[in-house]
C-alpha cells in the first residue's frame, strides 16, 4: 500500500516540477514587449555605442590638419603583432638640425588584437580608439589603413 | 434543445453539390467528381495548413525565447516557409549507392499517405465530416499505426547505421506509446457509448466530455497529451530526429523534396493528433455549452462552429509547441519506463474508473 | 563528422566511433574516440590539440605587458582571471603594492566574469540536454554584464583590461549604478532559472547518480573548480590562497559530496549567488586611490622562478614564470584547469550511455582553447 502511495506521489511531483518550468516559458509568450532584439540595419541612426568602445585605431587631426604623432615609434615597439608600421623621414628644420618627421602611419586592422598598448604607452597621445565597428570589406588589403591625413603636419608643440 | 444553429449547418451545401453533380451526369461520375474535389481541397488544405504550422513554430518558439522570429520575408516574415519550400524544392536529390532504391523512395509517400489519411476521418464542422465510420475512432488508430512502417522503411532503406539506430528507436518509441493514446481514446469512447466521431461530438451537446467524466476524463487527457506528443516524436520525446549526439535521425539520407515529406508529415501528424483530441475531449465543433444557462448557450452558439474547431485545434497545438519549448529531452531507456511503467498503468485504471462511473451514473449533465 | 573504424566487431560487437572535431556537443574542437558496446560506453579517449596556438612558447618573445592580452585568450569565459595571474605574478616578483582601489576594483571585475562565465554554462548545458529556451535566458541576461564590461573597458569578451601595476584605465562613472541594478535584476531571475531546469523532473532524471566522481578520484586525477567542489573536494584557492581582496569579504565555499552531474550542476548555480554577495559587499566601498602604480616602462623579473594561482571559473588557474633577468620570461608555463578536468571524463563516462556523456561533459565545462592552449 506504501508503495502506491509512494508511486501516487512521484507522479504528483514529477507533473508539478513539469508545471512550474512551464509557468516560466508560458509567462515569457504573453509578453512581447520583453524581446530583446534589436533590428540592425534599420536602428542605425539611432544606435550608440559606448564610448570606450574598441572599434578601430585612429590618429585624430585638429581643423588645421594637424596631429600631434612625433614618429617616435615606441607604438611599434609595443604592439605584440606588428601591427602598426610608422614610416619616418629626416628633414632639415630652419635651425640646421636634423628631425624626424612622420611620413606614413600604417595600420593594419586585420592583424589588430586591440590590447591597447600602442595608446597607453603613446606620450603626445596621437592615436587613441574610435568606436565605429562596421568594418567589413570583401578584400583584405581595404583593412590595410594609413593613418595620418594628406598634408597633415605636426601640431606646434607637441613632443 | 433545439437545433439553434442551423445557419452553420454544410449538410444543406454539400446535398446541393451532390444532387447537382448527380442530375448532370451519371452517378459513377458524380461521385468520381465528388472525389476529385474533396481531394483537390484536402490538398490544398494540408499544404497551407503545414507551412504555416512550420511558420507559426517557429514564431512560437521565438516568442517563447524573448526574440522576434522570421519578420523580413513579407510582412510579419509570412512567407518565411515559402521562400524555405522553394529553397528544399531546388536541392539536389542525392542519390545512395547500394541503398534499396524501391523502398528508399517509397517511405516518404508513406509516411504522408497515412496522415492524409487519418486526416480524412474528423469532423470539421456539421455536415462537414468526408468520412462518418461508425469505427471512427479505430479507423484513425489503425491508421497512424501505419506510419511506423513507412519511419522503419526510411532507416532500413538508406543503408547506413545510424539511420537504422534513430529508426528503431523511433519505431519502439511509436509503437509503445500507441498503446496508451489507445487507451485514453477508449476511456472516452466508454464514456460516450459510441466509436463514431459523429456521436461523440453530438454526445457532448449538453458538456463537453473533460469536464462531464471528471477525473478520470482530465487524467485521461494528461495521458493522452504525454502520448501523442511522444507518438509525433515532438518535444521532449524528439531524440530520434534531434540526437545531435551521433545521428540525425532516420531522415538523415533524405534531401530536397523527399525531406520536406517527412518535414511536412511530421507536422501534420501533430496537427491530426490534436484534432483528433479537440474533437473527443473538447467537443469538436460543439460549441461551450452549461448545463442550466440557456442564455449562455444561445450566445455561445452565435460563434460558428467552424472557428470552435479551430480554436481549440490551435489551443492544443500551441500547448504541444509550449511542451517542445520549455522540457529538456528524454533519453530512450526514461521514455520506455515512462510509458510500461507510469502511463499504461495509470489508464489501465483509469478505464476501470471510468466504466465504474459510467455504471453508476455520477458525471455531469446528463 | 561522425565516422566510424569497425576495430573488433567479431569478438565483442564493440565498436569505435568519433565525436569529431566539429560536434554542437563538444563545445570547441575536441575529438573524442568512443568504443561503444550497443549503447554502453567503454572508454572515452579525448584527443586534444586541434587549436594548438604555441601561446607558452610565444610567451618567450614578448614583454610582460604584452603576454597579458595573449592570457585573455587561453580561457576565454574568465578572461579578466587569467589577466589577474600574470599580473600577479609580476608584481609579486617586483614586490610592487598596488593600491586598495586597484585590488578592489579587480575582485569586482573577478567576480562578475565568474557570474558570465557560469550563465555561459547554464545556457550551453541547458541546450545539450534538449532544453532550447534555456539558451537564450542564459544570453539574455550575460549581455547586461557584457554592457558593464564594454562601457569600463571598451570590449566584451576579450578585455586585457588588468596590467602589471594596476588597470589599464580608470572605472567609468557609470559602472557602481548600473552593477547595483544588474545584482537587483538577476537575484530575481536566478529563482527562474531553477524553476526552468534545476527543479525539473527531466533533467533530475539524467543528472543524478550520473558521472560519479569521488573526493580520492578528484584529488588524484586534478580536478578543482565547481567540479571538484561537487565531489567534496575543498580546492577554492580565493580562500586557502587568498589575492585581491578576497581575505576582506565574507562568503561561503560551495561544497557538495555527492560528486554527481546534479552536484556539479548545484554547486554552480550557488556560486553564482555566491559571487553576487562578494560584489554586493564590495560595490559601495571602493577606495579612492590611483589605478595604476608607478612603474617602469621596461619591465624585468629578477632571476628566479615565481608561480602564482588564481581561481578561474573552471578551476585553478596557474602561471608559472621562470626569469633570467631579462625582459622576456625564459620560459612560461600556464596551468590550465580544463586539462586535468578533461582527464576525468574517461572515468566519470565508463558504464553510462552516450546521452549521458554530453551531459557529463556539459557538467565538466571544459572550454578547448585552454586544454591547447
């Protein structure tokens, strides 16, 4: 007798833990304003991300086209891959003395692990990260970028 | 009572197309006729209704999980299956070396046969009803039990292990569970005194059976949804198609056209199942009536009965998509005990009760 | 992908089949070769190496700065753990104090990568056993977190956030609100997850008695994390070694003895509320103080060899450093603890049938990158 009873009441137990997981799904269908996705393309006006948000390395220039890059090239020291390349020439400044000056920034976003080492260690702060994501292209030398603008020249005082 | 809702009675239609066909040709071609049409319909009827039985899964089913579902093909993603049907349509039929090519082909149209079958049996509506046997209810056993062979034929067909594995263990899980939708049929059966659709949708004029045998019709119905889930092998009891451990199922050799079959069949097994449980437990086409409140009924009988069968129709469907949804999968040794050890018992008893209250005379109404 | 070597049908009807590499059940690429008897599993032998990347022997070439973003993608549901390592490591070796606010700040960061990495889990072993639902609450809610770490550090998943000396940059204003209000939504969501999987019936019947482990078994094959815990095994190093500021706050070490798949599957759930009390205690007192200690910009280990561990959310984490004075380690070894874990699936699988090995498997949480490595 103990046993139906015991029988009688695993089958009460099983149906109601059944019941229980149940309510859960079944509350989550009457509610449609709970869906969490997020139409893409279409909320692309609107969409914002956070601004610490590693998208893509960039070097930003003033309204006179200025940057504030010194190619000193610690950034290439640091960056684990090789990622970045900065390309230098010597120019003779007004007062006979050789300089450095930055000829080509190159970097390539397809080989980025966006650690952040090349920013952190930067000491005039040229490069710092945007937060655009879409980066897709159909060919990869596209991800291939130089930094620096055309005719862009070292912001005075920057060193 | 009287008959109040002779408005929403087909009888008069369908006798106009008959004595039409019949006065224009002989009565050999009317009834071929009659035939031809009543097939075209069914045709027609069990495509739409099984693409959107996929289409309405699958929104189900995102709801369920907080997400939209398909909404970019047509509005409100309505032509989701469509576009899916044209994409399975134009696949390429891969053909397997020293497979049994007769029975190779021969499963998917037996698998659809029977439940175009079965579908032929029960009620829609009055006078709606293309088949009224007078073994209505054994009629549609007999004949899902056909399916098993054409699900057995695919595995043993295609000639490779694992289709042969998910197909046995699919054949065990059908036929098993056959035996308790069986019995839970029987209980109702004995509570109406009758196997023919027809009189039991009429005998549930006054209640509809759950409610009139009580216990034993509610447990009856537990039991009857646990099985026919089991029997379509949906939701929690789906380990022979989505065993994502070693095979895919006895469909795994099947693609394009012949895939869609078994897809499409499946589905339509589920709709079959619950109409079949709409009719005998929830009244069918019967409208909710109450013993004693003749206004009630005067009112509820306004709504045609063709939107009552479907309403409930689609109630036990989307009870059934609930359970795929929210349950974790059974594995095969669980289901065989769930079914030998719990629910064969339980309706063994349970048509005991229930012949003990018929007896007696203690259900509602009359 | 399932393919199939008939070794000795003749005698045993025993036969060999793959779990290749590419399996939705194997979470990452792991070939497991079974020998099967009917449905029975006799032996399980996983075959490892499939994403071998040589991060040990890239260690050998890169500053101590830059190995930090390389630890990220060992295990990379706990990735700010493992960043924790090395920098450990490197500071204990330089006998450099960091700052309260820094030791403060990397126990919160610790914690709520456990929370993720443990909802990961959840919805990963809810969809091996059949429950699909469960899949997208677990990622419904982790996106909260991986908010609160984007708005800090600026990524989801892979942050190098931690770097020897302290952080890589200061917490965004906004982080205390919204950690509070992700703690008050998920206390309340957790009782869901226990309605929707732990208390049903279903999943009782496939997780309890299956894939034992005992506390002897455990010991000697390796196993610590909520593994380990759920065979009795008292292995939480943030209590027997404690780092950051574990030795300030109170909570409990989960521990369970009967060493099943349910066990295992318990002790996660209450680590999670675990992990939610640490942060709770620690939200509103947050130092002031610097985030980042003065430090050379080269950095050099003295001679020697230094060894530290951290409790990842699968179990000990180990970097072991051997320096010669220079600026790259001679030699890095990481002890993962997905490795040693994966050891005991052959053990804990033997006697049950396959349906029963992806459970077991998903209660392991093995993640492949860090058996590779």
């Amino acid at each position: 007798m103990r046993e139906i009873f015991n029988y009688l009441k695993s089958v009460f137990f099983a149906l109601k833990s059944l019941w229980t997981g149940m309510k859960v799904t079944g509350a989550y269908f009457f509610k449609p304003w709970k869906i969490v996705t997020q139409q893409y393309p279409e909320n692309r006006k609107k969409l914002q991300m956070y601004e610490r948000t590693k998208g893509e390395l960039v070097m930003p220039h003033n309204e006179k086209n200025e940057h504030q890059c010194t190619a000193c090239g610690i950034c290439q020291l640091n960056c684990p891959n090789g990622t970045i390349e900065v390309k230098s020439v010597t120019v003779e400044t007004t007062d006979g003395k050789k300089k450095k000056v930055l000829d080509k920034y190159i970097y390539n976003l397809g080989m980025c692990t966006f650690c952040g080492l090349c920013v952190k260690v930067c000491p005039s702060d040229a490069i710092v990260f945007s937060n655009k994501f879409e980066h897709a292209v159909f060919n990869k030398n596209k991800l291939v970028k130089t930094l620096n603008k055309e005719g862009s020249t070292l912001k005075k005082g920057a060193e | 009572m009287p008959f109040t809702f002779s408005i929403y009675d087909f009888t008069g239609f369908t006798q106009w197309i008959d004595t039409a066909l019949r006065s224009a040709c002989s009565p050999f071609w009317a009834v071929l006729w009659e035939m031809v049409i009543v097939g075209v319909l069914f045709l027609a009827f069990y495509a739409v209704v099984g693409l959107y039985l996929v289409y309405a899964e699958r929104k189900v089913c995102a709801f369920i999980q907080n997400r939209v579902g398909p909404n970019r093909v047509g509005p409100y993603g309505f032509f989701q299956t469509i576009a899916d049907l044209i994409k399975l349509l134009m696949k390429e039929l891969i053909p397997i070396k020293q497979a049994d090519k007769l029975l190779f082909n021969l499963a998917p149209f037996i698998v659809i046969i029977t439940s175009f079958l079965a579908l032929a049996a029960i009620p829609y509506a009055k006078g709606l009803h293309p088949i009224d046997l007078n073994i209505g209810v054994f009629y549609i056993m007999a004949i899902s039990s056909m399916g098993v062979v054409g699900i057995l034929l695919a595995g043993w067909s295609s000639n490779s292990k694992y289709s042969l594995l998910g197909a046995m263990r699919s054949g065990a899980q059908i036929i098993s569970y056959e035996l308790s939708v069986g019995l839970s049929l029987i209980t109702i059966c004995v509570l109406a005194g009758s196997m023919q659709l027809s009189t039991i949708v009429e005998g549930q004029r006054d209640l509809w059976f759950i409610f009139k045998g009580h216990i034993p019709a509610i447990t009856a119905f537990v039991i009857y949804m646990i099985a026919a889930t089991a029997e379509t092998n949906r939701g929690p009891f789906d380990l022979a198609e989505a065993e994502s451990e070693l095979a895919a199922g006895f469909h795994t050799e099947y693609s394009g056209i012949k895939f869609a079959f078994f897809f499409l069949a499946e589905y339509m097994n589920m709709f079959i199942v619950a109409s079949l449980a709409a009719t005998i437990f929830w009244g069918g086409w019967m409208p909710l009536h109450v013993p004693g409140l003749e206004g009630f009924n005067h009112v509820m009988d306004f709504i045609p009965p063709v939107l009552w069968y479907v309403g409930k129709t689609v109630v036990i469907i989307l009870i059934m998509m609930w359970f795929k949804w929210t349950f974790p999968r059974l594995r095969i040794d669980q289901l065989l005990t769930l079914e030998w050890k719990f629910l064969l018992p339980i309706s063994l008893v349970n048509i005991l009760i229930m012949a003990f209250i018929v007896l007696m005379g203690w259900y509602i109404g009359l | 992908m399932a393919e199939e070597i008939i070794i000795k049908e003749a005698d045993e009807q025993e036969i060999s089949i793959n779990m290749g590499p590419q399996h939705p059940s194997t979470h990452g690429v792991l070939r497991l070769v079974l020998s099967l008897k009917g449905e029975i599993v006799n032996k399980v032998e996983p075959h490892c190496g499939y994403i071998h990347r040589g991060i040990e022997k890239m260690t050998e070439s890169m500053t101590y700065q830059q190995i930090i973003h390389l630890t990220d993608r060992l295990d990379y549901l706990s990735a700010h753990i493992n960043n924790g390592a090395v920098c450990l490591a490197v500071e204990k070796a330089l006998e450099v104090e960091v700052s309260e606010r820094v030791k403060v700040i990397r126990t919160i960061m610790d914690e709520l990568n456990r929370i993720a990495s443990h909802q990961l889990w959840w919805c990963s072993f809810g969809m091996d056993l059949g429950g699909l639902t469960c899949f997208f609450y677990g990622l419904r809610d982790r996106e909260k977190i991986l908010d609160i770490f984007e708005e800090t550090t600026g990524s989801r998943l892979i942050q190098s956030y931690y770097c020897p000396g302290g952080l890589m940059a200061d917490l965004h204003p906004n982080f205390q609100t919204k950690v509070k209000e992700f703690i008050k939504y998920f206390r309340k969501i957790l009782p869901e997850y226990d309605e929707l999987l732990s208390g049903n019936i279903i999943m009782m019947e496939r997780a309890i008695g299956m894939g034992l482990l005992t506390k002897e078994q455990a010991i000697s094959y390796g196993v610590t994390g909520p593994s380990g815990r759920g065979s009795g095994f008292s292995c939480d190093v943030r209590k027997h070694h404690p780092y950051h500021a574990y030795d300030k706050v109170k909570f409990n070490e989960v521990l369970r003895t009967e060493g099943d798949t349910y066990a295992r599957y318990m002790v996660r759930m209450d680590e999670m509320r675990e992990s939610m009390n640490i942060i709770e205690q620690l939200i509103d007192n947050i130092p002031e103080g610097d985030y980042v200690a003065k430090m050379k910009p080269v950095i050099k280990l003295p001679e020697g060899e230094y060894y530290q561990r951290v409790e990842a959310a699968r179990g000990e984490f180990g970097v072991y450093i051997i320096s010669k004075g220079e600026k790259n380690p001679y030699r890095m070894k990481l002890r993962s603890p997905n490795f040693s874990n994966l050891s005991s699936l052959d053990l804990m699988a033997r006697g049950n049938k396959i349906a029963d090995l992806v459970a077991i498997g998903g209660s392991l949480d093995y993640v492949i990158p860090d058996i590779d490595r």
